[in-house]
C-alpha cells in the first residue's frame, strides 16, 4: 500500500525518469516522443549552439548500435547522428538533427491528392534503398517512423531494431500490422525483404478511392507472404510505382484489353486527335471534290 497520492507518486516517477545531462553540452528541453527502447528530447546544443534530438536509450542498452547504424548512413532521408555517449546512470544516448515537421500518417491527413502522395513514396524508398546498399535492415518501417518535413523532405527515423542483413537473427521486433511474417518466427533470418513487406503496407495506407488496380497490385506483391513473390529490391518496388506515376505498365499487373486502350489513348491523345483530324479533312475532300468541279 502506498501513502503516497497518485500525484506525487507520477511526479516522483518522472524526476527520477528524466535523464541527467549537466554534465554534457546538452540543455534538456521537452520530452517530444517514446519509442520501444527508450525516449526522444530535444535540447540545445550549447557548443555549436543549436537545437537537435536526443535519444535516450532505455537500461540495459550498454552499446548503442542503433547510433553506430545510423552514423554509417549519410543519406538526405536519414537524420544524421552527431554525438553519442553515456550517462551517470549508464544510459546511453545520443544527439541527432530535430527534424521540423509531422509523421507520415499526420501528413496524410492534409494531403490529399494521390500523385503527391505517391511522390513521397519515392523518396521513402530511395533512403530505405540506400540502407539496404549499406547492409542495414530498418525492420519496423511504418507511417509513424517516417517524418515529412517542411518542405517535403522525408526522412525515414526510429532505427532501434535496425540490424544488418549478416548479423545474427534477433528475437520478434516490429509492429505487427507491418512486421513481414517471418519477422514472427525467432531465429529466422531475414534480409532485404522484409522491409519490402513493411513499404507494401505503407503504400496500402497511402492510396486513395477509388483505388487503382495497377496500385493495389504493387502493394499486393511487395507485401506477399512468401518472400519470393515479392520485389526482388526496393528499387524494382519505386520503379513500378514510377511506372504507374507516368501512366505506363506496371510489372505487378496484367492489364485487360480496355486498360490497355485506354493507356494508348492517354498517351498519345495528341497525335491521334492530330490525325484523325487529317483524316476528317481528306474525306471531306474527297466528297467535295466532284461539287467543286
């Protein structure tokens, strides 16, 4: 039994939660998110005088291999990391850039229009591509890992479970509405393609009604259950959805007749009004022609 009211015992639950950084260059400002394994702050840089991001890892966490992952990916979609290093109470931390904007699954809400979502989608797969390219897993992409900027950057963040594609398997990790399904199975390797899994999910969430069938057959590959039947990379993943941005053919859907058409007429509506309006013109032509004599 506690003599303690509820109040004092939350307040006292948060002083000793808060994480120590007198010693460090780093002013502590407002908590601004929790993730898995431990909590982001922002703060102020006092030596290069600047705001940044600080994640402080939860107990236990004696190496900070996500630090060590992401210091190894310059990329313009993956927050860099400036600083690491361990507090009195042998929490590791470290300061990255305070990325200024909404999630993905906020964003959507303002954002409307199908191409400028699919756009973004892009971008989303180019830095996860780059990962792959550097031999990094995120593992546990989702709309709320995925920070759209000001001015439309993307930047794809939360790398806590992040592995790399030879590391040994590591117990069940992710969100379980965009965990690949053998990411449920303890012990199994993984590699690229659950990822593809986690962006087929999130191209799901991003399309609009009514939905086209060429799309939904792109996020039906990339989220297959078995591995095999879903992109071979990332980059196979980006290109059809680039392929159904510029109205053309996509490697995950067999059109039908009418599509097909209807595709050819949008791509050269020009030249075939152009000529069917020659044709027009010569049989008037050639029906005049004996009244004209």
């Amino acid at each position: 039994m506690s003599f303690l009211p509820d109040r004092a015992l939350d307040h006292l639950r948060d002083v000793t939660e808060v994480p120590d950084f007198s010693d460090t260059r780093y002013q502590l400002e407002e908590e601004i998110g929790r993730g898995g394994m431990g909590v982001v702050y922002g703060a102020w840089d006092t030596q290069l005088e600047r705001r940044v991001a600080l994640k402080v890892m939860d107990a236990g966490y004696v190496i900070n291999q996500e630090a060590k992952l992401l210091a190894q990916l310059e990329h313009p979609g993956i927050a860099p990391v400036y600083d690491a290093g361990t507090l009195p109470d042998g929490r590791v931390y470290y300061a990255m850039r305070l990325i200024q904007g909404c999630r993905l699954d906020e964003f959507l809400r303002h954002e409307p229009a199908l191409p400028a979502r699919l756009r973004l989608f892009e971008k989303i797969c180019e830095a996860v591509a780059f990962a792959h390219n550097r031999g990094v897993i995120h593992c546990d992409l989702k709309p709320q890992n995925i920070m759209v900027g000001e001015f439309g950057e993307v930047f794809v963040v939360d790398w806590g479970v992040a592995r790399a594609v030879d590391a040994a398997p590591l117990p069940t990790a992710g969100t379980p509405q965009y965990m690949a399904p053998e990411q449920s199975s303890p012990g199994r390797p993984l590699d690229a393609r659950a990822d593809i899994f986690a962006l087929g999910r999130i191209l799901r969430d991003l399309m609009t009604n009514p939905i086209p069938r060429p799309l939904a057959a792109i996020a039906r590959k990339a989220s297959a259950e078995d591995p095999a039947d879903r992109f071979a990379d990332v980059q196979q993943l980006a290109a059809d959805v680039g392929r159904f941005l510029d109205g053309l053919a996509v490697m995950a859907y067999r059109d039908t007749v009418p599509e097909r058409l209807a595709r050819f007429w949008r791509q050269n509506q020009v030249l075939l009004l152009l000529l069917g309006t020659y044709l027009a013109v010569k049989l008037l032509l050639y029906f005049l022609a004996p009244a004209l004599k």
